[in-house]
C-alpha cells in the first residue's frame, strides 16, 4: 500500500531559511511543500485555502505573530497539524506556542538534525520538543501538573 503525500504549508519570513526548510523536506518523497509564506497573516489565509497537513511556522512574523498565526490556523483548518520552527528558547514562549494546539516545537540551530524527525513523529500523532528545551518542558510541565494536584488537595477536591 502506497503512503498518501503530506502536504506542507512553511510559513517563515526570512528567505534563506524557509528555502533551508523546503531543501530538507525534499529528502523525503512523500512530502510536499504547497506553499511558502513570509508573514502570519498571509500563513492563515495561505492555510484556510489550502488545508495543508502540516503548517510550519516561525513565531517572529511579520503582520501577525507565528503563535496568534496557530491559534487562527486552528480554527481555519482544523486538521492541519503545526509544528514551530523557531529560534525562540523562552520557556514561557515554548509553553504558549504548544498551548495553541501545535505539536511540536523545534529550534531552528537544531533544525538541520531534528526537523525530519519532528514531522515523522508529528505525522505519528506523537508530540515533539527540541532536545535543547525537552528536559526543561518536561519539568514544567510535571511541575504544573503537580502544582494543579497540590490545589486541588488544599481546596478539598481530592
């Protein structure tokens, strides 16, 4: 059995860059660039009209910000998948991108090793985090996870 192409949507505004991320993508047959965008708001609009299987998308856009991008991305096209392909390292950044519904997150200095690997595992239904930023997500996220729990014991919930 044949496996169906995932077409792709990068949304990135620095050229050399998005033509970095086309050229890796093309490693691999069964995946398809449909279109590039250079800013977010081009992004949504690019992804209503499309329904891309995956959107890559940077945070630092012109016009509308990667992370508003995703969140209207997801009310447009819905079964589009989105994965961050960002230089930005800020845990709350991190947070509030994959808070969207985006899943995955990768840093554009690890992109050149991780961006294959992420969208396989995004294409699996498996989130993915940089290595740089997964022991740090990781601890915050039990570490919410334990705060919510400690609430929930002193207001009698549990």
């Amino acid at each position: 059995m044949e496996e169906s192409t995932i077409r792709i949507l990068v949304v990135e505004d620095y050229e050399p860059f998005r033509r970095f991320i086309a050229t890796k993508l093309h490693a691999n047959p069964r995946l398809r660039v449909v279109r590039e965008s250079c800013d977010g708001a081009e992004g949504v609009q690019q992804a209503e009209e499309l329904l891309p299987d995956l959107v890559l998308l940077d945070i630092g856009l012109p016009t509308l910000n990667g992370i508003e991008a995703a969140r209207q991305i997801r009310k447009v096209s819905p079964a589009s998948k989105v994965l961050f392909v960002t230089e930005n390292r800020s845990a709350d950044i991190v947070e509030e991108a994959l808070s969207t519904g985006a899943h995955g997150y990768v840093v554009k200095s690890e992109a050149d090793r991780e961006l294959l690997p992420a969208v396989e595992a995004i294409l699996q239904g498996t989130r993915f985090v940089s290595s740089t930023l997964a022991g740090h997500f990781l601890v915050a996220t039990a570490l919410t996870m334990h705060l919510s729990w400690f609430a929930m014991l002193i207001s009698g919930i549990c």
